[in-house]
C-alpha cells in the first residue's frame, strides 16, 4: 500500500483534472489528513507509512467527490470563520472571508457598549442574526461581545440544528437564543440594538454562471433572491427599521452591483446616515445604516 507522500502525489494528478487545478494539492493533502485524522507534520515525518486498505479506500472516495466539485468543506464537514472552528453541512452556506468584515463592523460598533452589562438597570446590548445559517455571525459575535444577548433566526430547521452545535462547541450557546421563522417574524414587537443579516442575493438570473460547488451543492434558499437578487432586502429592511432601537445599527453584506438599490431602499426606510464598505478587490460589500 502506498505511504501517504505518494497517496498525495496521487491525488493532487486526479484532481488536477477537476474543477479547480490550482488548488489540487492543497486540497489532496487536506482530504488525507482528514482521514487520518493528523497533522500536516506528521504527514512530514511519515510520508512513507503505509496506509490501511480501509484508509486508502476512504480516502479515493473522498477525492472523487472533490473531482466532481462537491466543496471541500462539506466533504470534510469543517471549516473556520473568524478564528473559530465551524462544522458545516449541505443545509447551511459556507461562511465566506468576505463575511468576516460584516462581523468585524458589528463588534465595532458594539464596543462602545461595553460598559453596558455592569451598569445597573441598563440591559445588555441586544443584537439579532437574521438568516443565522451555520451560526457563523451569531457566534463570532456572541464570542467575541461576551456583554451581549445574541438572538438567531433561520427558516431552515435544519440550518438552526448546525447553528446550535456551532455555539455549543464555541461555548457561547447560553448567550444565544436560536428562532425558526421567516426573517423578523419570530421577534415581532421585540426591540435590538443591531440587526445584522448575510441575506441570500443572487439572481435567479446568475444561477448557470455559478461556480459547480455553489449551483449544485449549496442551499438554494441561502443564495437566491429574485430575478434581481433583492427580494430579500425589499423585505428585510422595512422590518428591521421596525425593530431597531433609536440609533441602532442595520448591518448587511451585498451582492455584486447591489449597493446602490439597497442604499435606495434603506434611504426610503427612513435609515441615515448609510454607509457602504468594499471588499478587498474594491467591491461594494457591506451596508452599514442606523435608525433615526
């Protein structure tokens, strides 16, 4: 049986032939330790180790998956967002790197109310999630603002059971409360601080230019969004306008081209001042807008 180095080596010449060549070593490796369950190290120190015949087959089985498109990260059922583990399945959308900064704008804001949970009276700073997928949002703000009440919302059951066992395992689901339902829907009459949403917002229209990995392998109800990709905000903003506290945050991540419709609709629901942030290839990607 072949050590690990050449089982590489292996690899990396079938998936070269895939969807994504330029990734195929990298993604042979990963997919191997992942069956062993080892470090890239040991695979430094071992690569002559014969594998197992149960090894060996689970790990060709793995990369024909990869061959044929189906995400890394699925297959493994892991990946990270924000310096924290994530379990990831077909019922939830992978979190992206271009999401982080929609985490990183909320933390922002909130830390001016830091002070909040130890003055008397006042409650903690109240933000809600809307579209939670895997937690990613919900948790990497509920870890790293230890003050605030987190509330989660997701139409999907599904969704919401990963979402739940990412906060578990971060240690931050008792500071999280998960709500099935359609957008503001499960909060209605409540108030928060800050609603922050990565909302689907692809264009049934965009459907055949999509990647293999995203068209036939990620939830359609997390990327569609109408013929022009904003359903969901047409929808979104309005609710959030009615649940937002005076001076609270909206905070959503766009799709490409999207950032002047969604100014517009924020303008008509009374948001001021709106701010858009772009992305590291100078994309429009974030909106940020606070209620009168």
């Amino acid at each position: 049986m072949p050590g690990p180095g050449n089982l590489v080596l292996e690899g990396s010449a079938r998936l070269e032939l895939g969807p994504h060549p330029d990734r195929a070593r990298r993604d042979a490796e990963t997919l191997l330790l992942h069956v062993l369950q080892k470090s890239k190290s040991w695979l430094m120190a071992h690569g002559e180790e014969p594998l197992s015949a149960v090894e060996a087959a689970r790990y060709a089985e793995l990369l024909e998956r990869r061959f044929h498109g189906e995400p890394i990260q699925y297959i493994t059922g892991e990946t990270e967002f924000y310096a924290l583990p994530f379990r990831v399945t077909p019922d939830v959308l992978i979190p992206r790197p271009e999401t982080e900064q929609l985490v990183e704008k909320v933390i922002e804001w909130a830390a001016r109310f830091a002070t909040r949970k130890t003055a008397p009276g006042i409650p903690p700073l109240r933000i809600l999630d809307v579209g939670t997928g895997s937690g990613a949002i919900a948790v990497a703000v509920a870890h790293h603002l230890p003050q605030a009440e987190v509330t989660a919302i997701d139409l999907s059951a599904a969704a919401l059971a990963v979402a739940q066992g990412n906060a578990e395992a971060n240690k931050v689901a008792g500071r999280i409360r998960f709500l099935e339902g359609d957008l503001l829907a499960p909060v209605a009459g409540e108030s928060f601080d800050v609603v922050v949403s990565n909302p689907p917002y692809v264009p049934l229209a965009d459907r055949d230019s999509l990647s293999v990995e995203v068209r036939d392998y990620e939830p359609a109800l997390a990327l569609f969004a109408g013929e022009d990709g904003i359903d969901v905000y047409r929808r979104l903003i309005p609710a959030a306008s009615s649940a937002l506290a005076s001076g609270g945050l909206l905070a959503l991540e766009l799709g490409y081209g999207q950032d002047q419709a969604v100014a517009a609709l924020l303008e008509n629901a009374g948001f001021h001042p709106i701010e858009l942030l772009p992305d590291l290839q100078g994309i429009p990607r974030i909106a940020c807008a606070w209620r009168r």
